[in-house]
C-alpha cells in the first residue's frame, strides 16, 4: 500500500491512503502540539486494533456476541533496550462462553497480520529517488534467478519474462502497481491481489499454483482491463474526454438514432438485431454512451470482427458496458494465447450458468484420474485436514466443453462454494477451479458462503448469475449434490501440442462455438504494447439479461447526473423538476447515488453514502415539503446503514419535524432539551436546514466539472493514461 506523507505545521505531519488520512503529531513536551497520537502511538493501536479484529471476525461467524468481550494490550519495556518490548494482549471472556471457543478466540487472536509481520520482521529499505512515481514496478519483482525459465500449460512465453514484460508496460503507462496482499493457505494455491497505488479503484487478483503464475495471472488481467476500459465500466469520465477527438479508442464511429429515436443504420448486423432487439422496443436512446454523457454525438460504437466471414460490425459501447461486464476479455503474450484464455472463460461461465440454473448433477472425477495430478491433489486435501469436504467434478457435460468443478463444503456454516475452471487441458482447468476457490480468501472467509436450496426460483433468478459471476457467491441448488449424475465421466482433452499449440486451441474453441450455431465477433487492442482482445458471443456469453438496456441500462445516469451534482445551484423549479424525475424512475429507494450517476465519491463522506431515499429527502427539506421529509426521514431511520453521525442528524431532524407538524407543540418550549439531547452543532445544523439556510446539510458543493471529488478525479487520471497512449500510438503509426 503507497502511503503518502505531508509535512503541515509544525511537527505535524499528514499521511494519506486509499480514502483515508491520518494526522500525527508529538506530545507538548517534545515540541509537538499534542493535537493527534504520535506515529509509534499508531503502531502500538495497530497490533491492538488487529487482535480484536480477528476476535470479532470468530465471534460473527458463530453468533458470539462481542458486547461484553474486553480485550487490551500493553507494551513492556527492556530498562537496557527500549527497541526490546513485549506486546501482552490480554482477553477477558464472559463466562458463559464455551472452553472450545475460549480457545478458538485466543487462536483467532494468534493469527494477528500486525502480529506475524513484526514476528517475522519486515526489511526496511531507505532510499533517496528523483521521481516517488517512478520505478514502481520494482514492487512487482520475485526473487527469481536470472537464468530461470519457467514455463506453464498455456503460455509463449516463461513465466519470469511474461512478468517482466508486462510489468514494463505498466510502467511505461505511469501505471504505479503495488501488491497489496499475498494468499497461500493450502498447497500449490497462491493468489494475491494487485493495484494501481494512485487509483486503487483500479485492481485485479490473481492466481496460480505458483507465486509466479499468480503474479503473472494478475498483471495479465490488469492489461487486459485496461485494454478493454474496464476499470472504467459505468463511471462518467469528464467533460475533456467527452469532447476529445475519441472517447474509447481511435476507431470508434458515432452514429445519430433515427426518426423518432429509431435504430441508426450501421450498429450491429442482422443476427445481433435479432438477440438484442427481438421485439422491436430498443431505441436509439437506449445506447447513448453512459462515461462521456455526450448524447449531441449520438451513439458510440466499436468495431468488431465477425468471425464466419471477417466483416467488421458495430457495436454500441454501451450495449458491451451493460451486458458483458469483464466477460470474454484477455491479454496474452501472443493472440492465440489470449484467445484461449478468452474463450475458456467464455465457456466456463456459460457451462457453469447451465449446469446452476438447471440444477445439473455433475460426475465425480474419480479418484485414478485425480492421482495423475499430485500438486493439485495436495492442495484439495489441505483443504480436507482443515474441515472442509470438498468434491471434484467434470463439468465437461458429457465432453462437450473445456469444464472442471471443485466444489468446496463448509460443515461450520452449511455453506457451499461451486467454483469452475476451463482450458482446453483437463489439468489447467482442474487447477484454475480449485485457485479460483481460493483466491483472495482466507480460511474465515469460507464462512461466508451460502447455503444450498431446494428453492428453484431462488437459484434460476437473473441475479444469482451475476452473483457467481462476481464472486461465486450466488446460491447453489442441493440438486446439484445429487449421486445420481446427469452425465458421465469423460476424461477429456482439447489440448494441442507443439509450437502452434495455442494457434490451434484457439481454432478448437472457436470450432465448438461455430458447431453450436453461435456467431462470434471479436476486438483486438495493441495501443498499450500490449495484446489484448474481446470476444463476444451473442446469446451466450453475456451476464446480465439482454432487458436490461430498455429496463435497467447504466445510461440513465444521464437523466440525473448533471443536476445532482450541481443540486447546490438548482433553483426551486430544478428542484421539483429532479425530485419529481426520481420519483418517476421507479428507481430502488436503496440504491447508492455513486451507482446511478457513474462517480466514485469518497466512502467516507456524505456523498459516499448518500442513496436516491436521503437524496430526495434533502430536496423535500430543501424545498420546505415538511411531510414528505418527515416520511423519507422515518424510513431511513428504519433501515439506516450510514454512520453513526449522519443517523443522529436524522434523529435530530425527526423529532423537530414531529414538533413543527402538530400545531399544538411549539419548538421553542424543545430547543433546549433537544440541544442537550444532540448538540448544538448538530441541532444548528437541523434548525438550519428546516429555516432554509442550510442546504443539503453533509454534501459539499461540486459540480460537473468534479471539483473536490479527489477518488474519482483519480480514477479520471488513470485513463486519461490509457487515452494518450493510444492517441501517440495512432500518431506514431501515421
């Protein structure tokens, strides 16, 4: 994690992080002012801090409650050395807790990261640089010899050259890549989780059954997330990007709809007309480009290969954005490589929705065909010795598709994990489904997992999809456990041999689509000197229903976006007009403002926070529509997750309400008990609001221009990266 540090006055100094800043000062008697905790003050908080995290993480799982645990550390100094210190943590247990969970809390204690890394001792290196941006790829490096060579199933290139090269293309980008956290909890199961140190909204994890192949796992699906905009997905990128010569990449065309919104001649080709628009309902302005807003462009749309025959077609960025997610992407050190790997995951998720959503049962791969693959074979009896069942099956379908199953079971919770893996090699998909299970996750966060149904409409329902396609963690049904199998085993193998190897996997996969009917269209992107591409397969390889561009397409944040954010200057009549437009919209009261209007606010502010319910209560009360607020308000306060703070205010606000509504109360006889109750600054703030000098109390102006929006300025930064390199690489190639 990059930490970056201000000097402010005097011996006060200022660190920041992710969304996060931390003030440090020194004690009066050392100079200092004594306004915040010293550094070392901070150090010592962390061990604490961390040790009670893990209690409270064991106790969540098993329904402990927290309410009477105490738990305290203190530091005890060598008169000789003051480096030498013992760290004693003590806990103190209500009686009524089991022994077994007495000594699971002390474990759970022991497993402290602050504590393993000063046990183990980290290695400090000070060094003086000319840019603190550069050389940032240094963070990426293994202590892998010079001379090694390691090669894997499905790569042209040795792992240690693949990480280095992709590493200097990040590089080259300004990219600031750090690794934020390693995984090894079983055998031959690494995975770790890597982001740009300037925009952390920018990450990927990775996996592998080597340190190497999981770090070249991530640094490969970063490249091609940044190839394919993804990291960017949903997310409005300014007004510069929006009026630039190109908004995605230098080949993309704008199309105008036609009359009465029709359909432009020239996006999208007959058989994609017919998936996409079977009814005749889509319009025109269903496929405006959420990220630039600039609907006076028309359509932004890009080419893509039709694979049958080589013409290109067209298709709408915003049709990709609201259907595909990160589905049917991939960089290589060749094309053929990132083929393979892009259309093994292409089946793999659309096997996996098959076999869920029909409650498939699958054949156990038998224990013979298991033994040939020892280092696999370790990892999933690691995962045996510490409780946790789990069943290996051939997704295959009888043969048909490059598919592997683990399937892990958690007897603490009832929880099942269903994870899949697909390569044209029985072995490479066997281990990409067991590191998937794992990746990121510690052996606490299989606590997580759902349990399984018998309720069909639960494991059929759009969503759980999307649910499994983000982090496997949608419902399974109990079908699915059935012995008496659906399909039998096949041991297959679609994998070629030889220096063409990947050439020809690629024309296999490519093969099985074209026997089953489907077209398939397919973009290349070298602009970052990188391979990348994306391959869509219409009616098969999106995530989301082909409903969601009339129903819920990402592109109504163009409806609101503007005035939200300048809902500080909106006069009445904007007012009405906006709150009026979110009534209208049928929208979910819930959902999140950074959501509908594509900007990254900080989490840990009013904006962060905000939903469409507290938005439109801000507007009633800004508007002096006291009943309605005072509904809105009594809702929140019935489901609030917001903090602490923002809930108090509401508190606060309610009771005056209740007091201005009813004519037989008057608030001068509450004012001063209410203040006593809430604070003056709190009730300034709420009698401000309600007079009319304050407006939308907690949300600082800003507007389309983002000023103060520093995470989401960031995350702008980034990509306008990306924009310049394919900008000079166009110019470069004229």
């Amino acid at each position: 994690m990059e930490i970056k540090v201000n000097f402010l006055d005097n011996l006060r100094l200022e660190a920041k992080f992710d969304d996060f800043t931390v003030v440090a000062d020194q004690p009066i008697r050392y100079k200092g002012d004594g306004s915040a905790p010293g550094p070392f003050d901070y150090f010592l908080a962390s061990s604490a801090l961390c040790a009670a995290y893990f209690v409270k993480v064991y106790c969540n799982t098993r329904n402990i409650p927290t309410e009477n645990i105490r738990l305290s550390q203190n530091n005890i100094v060598d008169p000789e050395d003051r480096y030498n210190q013992i760290f004693k943590i003590q806990v103190e247990l209500p009686a009524d807790i089991s022994e077994k969970d007495r000594q699971g809390i002390l474990r759970s204690i022991d497993r402290c990261t602050v504590k393993k890394v000063v046990q183990t001792g980290p290695e400090f290196v000070i060094e003086e640089v000319d840019n603190l941006d550069a050389d940032a790829q240094a963070l990426l490096m293994l202590n892998s010899g010079s001379d090694t060579s390691t090669y894997i199933a499905g790569k042209d290139l040795p792992l240690e050259q693949t990480i280095a090269n992709m590493s200097g293309i990040l590089a080259d980008l300004g990219m600031k890549i750090e690794i934020a956290s390693w995984r090894n909890i079983v055998p031959n199961v690494w995975s770790l989780h890597i982001r740009d140190a300037q925009s952390p909204m920018c990450f990927t994890n990775g996996k592998g059954a080597t340190k190497e192949g999981a770090l070249a796992s991530a640094l490969g699906e970063f490249i091609e997330r940044l190839n394919c905009n993804f990291f960017y997905n949903d997310q409005f990128w300014g007004e510069d990007i929006a009026n630039a010569p190109f908004v995605h990449y230098p080949n993309e065309r704008w199309f105008k709809p036609g009359r009465k919104d029709a359909l432009p001649v020239g996006i999208l080709d007959e058989y994609c007309l017919q998936v996409y628009n079977p009814e005749g309902e889509l319009r025109g302005s269903h496929l405006y480009d959420t990220n630039s807003g600039n609907v006076e462009r028309g359509i932004c749309s890009l080419p893509y290969v039709r694979q049958s025959d080589g013409e290109v077609v067209y298709f709408p960025s915003n049709l990709v954005e609201n259907l595909f997610l990160s589905n049917g992407m991939s960089a290589g050190n060749t094309l053929a490589e990132a083929q393979v790997q892009c259309l093994s995951e292409i089946f793999e998720r659309a096997v996996k929705r098959e076999i869920l959503e029909g409650e498939i049962a699958l054949p156990d791969v038998p224990d013979e065909v298991l033994a040939k693959y020892p280092g696999i074979l370790a990892g999933i009896q690691g995962l045996e010795e510490q409780g946790f069942p789990v069943l290996v099956k051939d997704a295959s379908l009888g043969g048909q598709f490059p598919v592997m199953c683990v399937t892990l079971m958690n007897p603490r919770t009832g929880g099942v994990f269903a994870s899949f893996g697909a390569h044209p090699s029985l072995e490479v998909a066997l281990e990409r489904s067991l590191t998937e299970l794992l990746q990121g996750r510690s052996f606490e966060g299989l606590n997580d997992l759902p349990q399984p149904t018998f309720e069909s409409n639960a494991v059929t329902e759009p969503n759980n999809f999307v649910e499994h396609f983000i982090d496997s963690s949608g419902v399974v049904s109990w079908r699915f456990f059935s012995a008496k199998a659906d399909f039998e085993f096949v041991e297959w193998d679609f994998s070629s041999q030889g220096e063409n190897a990947n050439a020809d996997e690629a024309a296999t996969l490519f093969g099985i689509l074209e026997d089953m009917g489907k077209e398939v269209y397919m973009a290349t992107y070298e602009h970052l000197g990188a391979t990348a591409c994306r391959i869509l397969v219409p009616d098969y390889s999106e995530i989301y229903p082909v409903e969601d561009l009339i129903w819920d397409n990402t592109n109504k944040a163009l409806f609101f976006r503007a005035d939200i954010l300048n809902i500080h200057r909106l006069d009445e009549a904007g007012l009405e007009a906006l709150v009026e437009r979110l009534e209208d919209s049928e929208l979910d009261d819930y959902t999140d403002i950074t959501t509908l209007i594509g900007i990254e606010f900080d989490d840990n502010t009013a904006w962060g926070q905000l939903t469409i319910l507290e938005l439109k209560l801000l507007i009633y009360l800004a508007l002096q529509r006291f009943e309605e607020t005072k509904e809105l308000v009594e809702a929140f306060l019935q489901y609030n997750d917001n903090t602490v703070e923002r809930g108090l205010f509401y508190q606060a606000l309610n009771v005056v309400l209740e007091v201005l509504l009813d004519d037989e109360l008057e608030l001068d006889d509450y004012e001063v008990n209410f203040r006593r109750m809430f604070g003056n600054p709190r009730m300034d703030a709420v009698l401000g609001s309600v007079d009319g000098s304050v407006r939308f109390f907690g949300l600082t102006p800003t507007s389309m221009k983002l000023e103060g929006l520093d995470r989401h300025l960031r995350l702008i930064e980034s990509y306008k990266k990306l924009h310049m390199a394919r900008a000079n690489a166009v110019a470069a190639s004229l």
